[in-house]
C-alpha cells in the first residue's frame, strides 16, 4: 500500500471511496431486532458491553451507544473509522479502533455481544470461506459465556438477480452471481455455528430496508454514481460493464418495464426479507 493511501479491508472492494455517500444511500436495517436480542440476554442491556465487527460509517453504533454501557467497535477502512468518529462526537461510552476483525486485540470473555451487519461476504476470496471459520472462532473467544453474536447478513434467495429481493441486480446480472458467491448460504452458516459449539442459533427477518427510500420507487437512483458506490456489489464491474448496465436500465425505464421488475422484487423482499439476522450464544 502506499504511504497516502488509506487502510482499508475488504477483499474487493475499496471502502474508502464507497463511504463518501455510504450514509445517504443506505439504512441500518434490523435495528430493533438486533437490541431485542440483546435484550434476551441475563445482564440488562444498558449494563452490557457491545463490540461492532466492520462498523463503517458508524451506523449501527451511532444508534445502539444510546441503549449500552458501552460500545467497541472495529473497522478495516481509515475512511469509516474517521466518519464514525466525527458522528458519535465526544460520546464516552463508544470506544473505536482501526483493526481486523479476524485478530482482535480484546483478551477473553470480554463482550456481553458482538454484531457484524453486511460484513461476512468481505472475509473471504476462497469457496470454502477459511476466513468466516476464523472470524466465527476469534467471536466466540471475546464473547462470554451465556453472551451473544448476531450476524446481520443476505441468504441466496435474496441475492438471485432474477427473484431476489433486489431489483438492480437483474440489471448487473454477473456482478450479482459474483457477489452471491462471496456470501456463505445460510444453512452453512448454520453448520458452522454448531460445529463451534454456539448455542441457541436462530434466524430472524429484519424490519426496515437496506437502501434509501428512493430506491424503492425511483429507478433513475441506481444510475448515480454516488448510489453504485454506496453498494459494493458494482466493484465486481469494470466502468464498461456498469455503463452497459445503465444503457440497460435507461432502456427498461422507456419501455416501463423496471416497474414490474420493481414490483416483483418489492413482492419477494416481503417474502423472504432483504437481508436476515442469524443470532447465537456462547454456552455457559
Ligand atoms: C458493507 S460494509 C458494512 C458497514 C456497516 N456494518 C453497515 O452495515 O453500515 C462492510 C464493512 O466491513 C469492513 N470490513 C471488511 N472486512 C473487515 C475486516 N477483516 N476487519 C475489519 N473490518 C472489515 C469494511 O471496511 C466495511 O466497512
């Protein structure tokens, strides 16, 4: 890397630049879900200590620091790091460092929970996820007994670019196939949860939705390129293949045909979710 850039960790796609309109085109989806869970724990929330794998711009913290005693986070982007920073201001129970989540630097037992929301499918490069077996042993390691994990993630179904629960990706159909593959199924996921020996493994759907609310009814947003930089799904296209798409996109918006492509996936995603919260605990 060098000297002027800045860290970053993702395995494909450089947050750096994604995170200068991050904020305005995404939502922290599953909010409440995920302090519910906390909830189900034996300590009260606000005396717990929270820990965020890959926060990037500080969405989840910015929210979940309110209802905690305190939140770590840990994040691979200089960028995201700095933005956090500047929106949780002088907050004293938010306690942020730039790190890799796969080699924490907190000893033992120490978290009451640990989210990770959208982050998994950065891990890894390699089918058999090598990198999601270690992140999952490094959470249970820094976890406490009885304490929990949720991991806010996407299953298959609602990445397929043709009946998936978003509607741009029929569009980019190949950059989707690529990022669908960097995302372990979730019955694997599973799998591996009780290989590791976690306990009460459960999957909830999350209220709310992952991108801004014109993305719902205005199909010209997913053309910005402040939009594409939001969602890192376009770094797997080179600028040829996303104009090509937007050419795609131009001409399913003359003909009308990306409102029943809209329609069909707002009609999926209340089906099966836009993304989904897998929790699971620590034995005692
Ligand atoms: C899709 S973004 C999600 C950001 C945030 N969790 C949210 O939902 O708004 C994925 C984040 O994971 C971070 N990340 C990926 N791999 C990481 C690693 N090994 N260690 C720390 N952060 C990582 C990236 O830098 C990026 O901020």
């Amino acid at each position: 890397m060098k000297k002027t850039e800045k860290k970053n960790a993702s395995s494909y796609c450089n947050y750096n630049d994604s995170f200068i309109s991050y904020d305005q085109n995404r939502q922290p989806n599953g909010l409440q879900e995920i302090l519910n869970i906390f909830k189900q724990s034996r300590i009260p929330v606000e005396e717990q200590t929270i820990l965020e794998g890959g926060f990037g711009t500080g969405a989840y913290i910015n929210h979940i620091r309110h209802h905690v005693k305190e939140i770590h986070g840990v994040e691979g982007s200089e960028k995201g790091y700095e933005e956090t920073r500047q929106k949780v201001g002088n907050a004293e129970n938010v306690h942020l460092q730039i790190g890799n989540i796969l080699d924490l630097s907190f000893s033992d037992d120490f978290f009451d929970a640990y989210m990770v929301n959208q982050v998994l499918h950065h891990l890894d490069t390699e089918p058999a996820y090598p990198h999601l077996t270690l992140f999952l042993k490094e959470s249970r390691r820094v976890i406490k007994p009885g304490g929990v994990l949720t991991i806010n993630t996407s299953s298959q179904e609602q990445l397929n670019p043709h009946s998936g629960a978003y509607w741009n990706y029929k569009y980019i159909e190949k950059a989707a196939l690529a990022i669908q593959a960097r995302y372990i199924p979730v019955p694997n996921l599973l799998s591996r949860l009780e290989e590791l020996e976690f306990t009460e493994i459960k999957t909830t759907l999350p209220s709310g939705n992952l991108f801004q609310e014109r993305y719902y009814c205005d199909p010209r947003l997913v053309l910005d390129t402040d939009f594409q930089k939001a969602d890192s799904i376009y770094c797997f296209y080179s600028k040829k293949q996303i104009d090509e798409a937007n050419i795609l996109i131009r001409s399913s918006i003359d003909d009308g045909s990306v409102y029943q492509q809209m329609e069909h996936a707002a009609a999926r995603a209340k089906e099966i979710g836009e993304s989904v919260i897998i929790s699971a605990r620590k034995p005692l």
